[in-house]
C-alpha cells in the first residue's frame, strides 16, 4: 500500500518566490540538485529542468536525509 504523506500540502505550497541553492560543489549549468526553504518545509528539484517536479520534504524527513548521507548511507559501494 502507498501512502501519499503531502497530499494534504501537495499543490498548496507556492514555489514562484522560493530562492534555490546549489551546493558549493556544484559549478556551471549542467544537471545539479537545488534546495529551497519554503512555508516550513524544504523543496528540492533538478536544475536542468527547473518547472519540472519538486520533492517536498519535512524539517525531520531532511535531517535524517542529511544524517544518512553524512553517514554514507548512500554511497555506492
């Protein structure tokens, strides 16, 4: 069973001001990931399609991300 946890939020969070970072990595303007703070929540897209889809994650769903990747929870091996 699939569980839509942002249906309540899906569609509601308005976007066209959110101001979208790159990491200090990330240079020119090929494919990156950018991240945005909007309305309590953080937004997160693919530069090289910026009105394409935008994950939306919660303060505590984007720490454990953060902390995994700290981790290398998703290193590849």
């Amino acid at each position: 069973m699939v569980v839509d946890d942002k249906a309540g939020i899906r569609g509601t969070i308005d976007l066209s001001g959110a101001q979208w970072q790159r990491g200090s990595q990330a240079t020119g303007d090929g494919d990156h990931l950018e991240i945005a703070f909007v309305e309590g929540h953080i937004a997160m897209r693919n530069s090289a399609d910026p009105d394409g889809p935008v994950l939306l994650f919660t303060p505590a769903e984007w720490e454990a991300f953060v902390l995994g990747a700290r981790d290398g929870e998703f290193d590849e091996p």
